[in-house]
C-alpha cells in the first residue's frame, strides 16, 4: 500500500481471449491480477460467439482467487469497475437470463441485414442522401458494412433468429452485460451504447436514443436499456454476489467502459490532442478532443469518451500483435510434423531479439498486416496479408522483422489522417498495451512514424487501470488532471534520423501495395463474408 488511507478498486478487464481481474489502487498502482482463458466459437459464415456464462464463471474465478492472495482488506476495496471487448451482443431476458450466445466483435455476419437498412441511402434524388447524413450528424458514423457492429448483430438476430429477437427483453454490450451480472441493473453507457447507432451523440454530456435513428435501424427502443455514464454509480453488489466474492454489499459498481475507451484513460493521454498509441491484438491511435467530427474517408471519427464533456478519436486497425500470433502459431511453431518441440520456449521474447538485430527495413522484405482484412484508414473486409519481395538471399530473421515493421507501417498509414483530423501532430505517443513490453518495437514505431514513443510501465494493464482510474474520480478520490502524474513511463524513445530514408521508402511501397492488391484481393475473397478484424 502506498498509506494507511489507501483505496482500491477491484477492476475486470475482459479481452476477447478471457478476463484479468486486477487489484489497482485508486492511484493506478497494480498489487496483482489474475486471468482465466475463455474460447471463441466460430462458426460458417463469418460467425464468432462466446459462451456469456463462461465470462462470468471466468471472472468470478479469477476475482475470488485474487482475492484470496490477501493483498488488501476488504474494506479498503472502495468499487468494482468493468471494462471489456467491444461490439459484442448479449440478448438477455426480463430475468437476466442469456438466450443464446453472446455474439461477439469479430462475428461478421450482420453483413447482409446491414447492407438492407444502408440500401440505397446515397441517391441523387436527395432524400436517401439527407437520411444518411442525419445518421453522420447525430451520431458522428454509420453501421459498418463488415456487419461486426452491434447494431449489425442485432439485425441478423432479428433476421435469422425471430424467436430469440421476440423474447429479448434487452441486447447488451459485453459490459454491461457483466454489470448486469454485478449488480441486477440493465443499463448501457454513453459511451457502450454507440456501436448500436441509435444514440444523438452531439452533447456528451447528454447522449439520448434518436426515434429517427431507431427507425432508420429497424430497432425497437424496449429492446435498448436506458443510458448512464461511465462514471456514475449504476449501484450496489448484488447481496449473492457480495457474499461469494467476500466484499461489502454495498459496494458500489461503477457504469464503466469498453476496452478501447478505458485504455485511453489508462495510458494516461488524458488532455486534449495528447495521443496514445495502443498495440494488442488489434491496434489504434487515439487522443481526446473538444469537438466531435468524423473523416468519411479514413472510416474513424471522434465519439462520446466516458471522460464527462469529452470526445475519443476512435481509429482502430484489425491486426496488430494477432500478427506476432499468426507467425508463431502458424509459421514458426505450428503444430505439425515440424515442431518436435512440446511446449515453445518464450517464442515473443526470442522474436524481439532477433527483430533488434536484423537491420532496419528487413532486407527489403514487407509484411502487410491484413490478416483479417481492414478497418482504419480503408474499411475493406476482402483485403488481405502479404510478405512481398522475398528472395532466395532472406532469412526467417527478414520476415520477424518484416512482421513487426508492417504493422507498424500500418500504424503510419493512420497517423497521418488522424493529426490531419486534429489540425496538429503529436508531440509524442504514450504506448500502451501487450506490444508496449517490447523495446524493439518501441524503436520501431518511433523510426516509421517519426514520433517520439513513451513505453508506459506495466502497459498490459492499462485497459484495467482505465477502469480502476474511472471509479477513482466517480469516488472523488483523484481528479482528472491527476491521471498523467499517476502514470510510470518506462523508457522513451526518439527516432533514429539514419532511418528516415529507407523507412519512407519502404512505407511508399507499403501503401502502393494495398493500391495494386486490393482489387485482386476482392475477387479471391468474394465469398468470404468473414473476416474483418480479429479483436481488442
């Protein structure tokens, strides 16, 4: 404990790959954590589920084991604060109970009911165009066309399982679903609730469902809960739920966040135009702003933040360290005949190694990231990954590196919009996330996007922290303009000049190829309605 007086708030921060429950002190130190997988579902078509019972015994587990460790008393445990994956969809009865399985972010196949609603909204005749910009004015975008938004989840659960849709009571975010589990309350954020795109989100401070958007989506307003904010008080533990966890019963629970939102809080980039850059399974670049705008072009805008009064720039890129994944998982140890191994040593501490002594720009060879196609700065779901300009003289050495420069390549190919979109450039990125514990990468990104890159300490926790720092003002125990200083910074990076050239050069090339590919690519994957991201 830092004092006497300290206070902690229990935060669970659920990933698509399974929830790590943290104890943080209501400064942002973490005493501990624990995690627990939880398997994805997929099925034909695109489907991605997960089983929402599954979350809840995960966290459970992992909160009472956590617990357990005795690293705090329990009166001390002020709040318990939840962030989680976003773009899920849990249907759930009156009673609370899930009615099939949580269909989650990667789930593509609202594709088709999507394009039914979006079907002829930009006509010269006027009066569709006028419809879809009443769409971009209230809530700042639109339903994506890769189907993976919930709104999108809700219309495929409408089209292809009436049954369920009719005996919905309400469709919750992953959040607040686990809220509901907490606390018996049905409720969803300003900030949770966008991805529905039925809220007018045009005063933060007062984001409301819209009966225009509500008919334009088809969506009845029984079927959405009614909203709160992030930082206020949704209520108590539920007494079973108390007992069980041995907390308080009446502990309060925080309204909370989605991931990408809380790992803008707890990267510690909370003033307005200073920017974090976050690198998990997917990656953004995001800031705070005052103002609320979208860029059509680039697929991103700035949205509700769960900070009061304030807008996040939501940009967020498919793959990122999934790609670190793919290279282990089906390249370097897939398991096959090939792999005499058992069990892979540290293969990512490896990869680091041999990225930082292979030279800057992989020996000419370029990985682009699209594994799962693309959503910022091009929202094309058919796009896919390449290692291009292999030859006889490259070594596995050249393509580690190359993986770790696309995606970082795929990082610049946002950057530019997103200042562009602020009207400045950042003066430095604080980077967060599971990537953030490389020191190679660090480099990296600070020679291709020719910025200086801040390694934030314990960066896997940052979503968790969000969370913890979000209760932490809701309690009135920290201010805002207190986050940046309860923030650790590991090390700083600044670029290397000796880089410029080649790394501008090889980033030209980047984006060319998405240029000649991107119509080849469409063709090949014509049917594949999967597949456009893979998950914060």
């Amino acid at each position: 404990m830092e004092n006497k007086n300290n206070k902690y708030i229990l935060a669970v921060d659920l990933g698509t790959s399974g929830p790590k429950t943290a104890l943080i002190s209501v400064y942002g130190e973490v005493l501990g954590s624990e995690f627990e997988d939880t398997p994805i579902i997929l099925l034909p078509g695109g489907g991605a589920e997960q089983d929402p019972d599954g979350w809840w015994r995960a966290i459970m587990n992992t909160a009472k084991k956590l617990l357990a460790r005795g690293l705090v008393a329990t009166e001390d445990i002020a709040a318990v604060s939840v962030t989680t994956q976003w773009s899920g969809t849990v249907a759930v009865d009156q009673d609370g109970r899930h009615l099939m399985n949580a269909i989650i972010w990667m789930d593509c196949r609202g594709a088709e009911p999507v394009k039914d609603i979006m079907k002829g909204l930009i006509k010269i005749d006027g009066q569709p165009l006028f419809r879809m910009m009443t769409w971009l004015k209230l809530t700042g975008g639109a339903p994506a066309r890769s189907g993976k938004d919930s709104l999108c989840h809700t219309l495929w659960i409408k089209q292809n399982r009436p049954d369920i849709y009719q005996n919905t009571y309400k469709f919750l975010d992953p959040k607040d679903y686990i809220n509901l589990r907490f606390t018996g309350r049905f409720a969803a954020t300003f900030d949770s609730i966008l991805l529905h795109w039925v809220t007018d989100n045009r005063d933060p401070d007062q984001i409301t469902y819209s009966d225009k958007l509500l008919t334009l989506a088809g969506i009845a307003r029984e079927k959405l809960p009614d909203l709160i904010r992030a930082m206020d008080i949704l209520g108590p533990l539920k007494k079973d739920v108390a007992a069980e966890l041995g907390l308080k019963p009446d502990t309060p629970v925080i309204g909370g966040t989605p991931d990408v939102q809380s790992a803008g809080v707890g990267s510690g980039a909370v003033r307005d135009y200073e920017g974090h850059l976050y690198i998990g399974t997917s990656s953004w670049i995001s800031a705070h702003v005052p103002f609320k705008k979208t860029d059509i072009t680039h697929g991103f805008g700035s949205f509700p933040s769960p900070i009061p009064g304030r807008y996040l720039i939501l940009s967020e890129q498919d793959c990122a360290g999934k790609c670190l994944t793919w290279l282990k998982d089906n390249v370097l140890y897939h398991k096959d005949a090939l792999l005499l191994e058992e069990n892979a040593p540290n293969i990512y501490r490896l990869m680091d190694d041999i990225a930082a002594k292979t030279p800057a720009g992989a020996n000419g060879v370029i990985f682009t990231p699209w594994l799962y196609g693309e959503r910022s700065p091009v929202d094309d779901c058919h796009i896919r990954s390449s290692l291009f300009n292999l030859s006889l003289e490259n070594t596995r050495e050249d393509i580690i590196r190359a993986v770790f420069e696309g995606v970082a390549f795929n990082n610049k190919w946002l950057l530019n919009p997103v200042e562009k979109f602020m009207r400045r450039p950042f003066a430095y990125l604080n980077f967060v996330g599971g990537g953030a514990n490389s020191d190679v990468w660090s480099q990296i990104f600070a020679d291709i996007l020719n910025r200086k890159i801040r390694q934030v300490k314990d960066p896997i926790y940052s979503n968790a922290r969000g969370a913890a720092f979000l209760a932490a003002m809701a309690l009135k125990y920290i201010t805002l303009e207190d986050i940046p200083q309860c923030i650790k910074i590991k090390a700083e990076y600044m670029p290397n000049p000796d880089n410029r050239k080649l790394y501008d050069e090889l980033f030209a090339e980047f984006t060319n190829h998405y240029k000649t590919q991107k119509d080849a690519c469409r063709r090949l994957n014509k049917d594949a309605t999967t597949v456009c991201t893979v998950g914060a």
